[in-house]
C-alpha cells in the first residue's frame, strides 16, 4: 500500500495557525488544556497536538472542542 504523500508546505502552515488560534480562544476562555478535554472527551496529547499544529483534527473532533468551549465552530478556523 503507497505511503501518504506529506501535505504541502502551505496546508502545514494553516495546520499551525487554526492550532494558534485554538489555543487563543482557550485561553480568552480561562480554560486549561485538561478543562477542554475533560469536557470534550479528547485525549490530553491529542489536544496537545492539534494545539502546535501537528495533527489535523476531524471535523467531529474540532465540534467536540468548540462545544467544550462554548463557541461556535467557525471560531476555531478564523
């Protein structure tokens, strides 16, 4: 089975800036990263890495944070 092609330089960047602004919206809301996922029900190393922009959540994954927060989805992506 063929290896997954690394995903371009640009779609890496964004990665890292929907992660930035994650965390900024976390923060604005006084919440840690174990508030989120105690509310979320996402793993702490997981969050972690969408955080620094490592991995690319699933739609699910990103409605489970933005519920957890209590914002709206279209937040996390600005």
């Amino acid at each position: 089975m063929p290896r997954p092609t690394q995903p371009s330089e640009r779609v890496l960047a964004r990665r890292r800036e929907v992660g930035e602004q994650i965390r900024r919206v976390r923060e604005r809301q006084n919440l840690t990263q174990s508030d989120v996922c105690g509310r979320s029900g996402i793993d702490v190393a997981t969050y972690s890495r969408i955080e620094q922009g490592h991995s690319s959540p699933k739609l699910d994954t990103l409605i489970r944070i933005a519920d957890a927060m209590d914002v709206d989805l279209a937040e996390l992506a600005r």
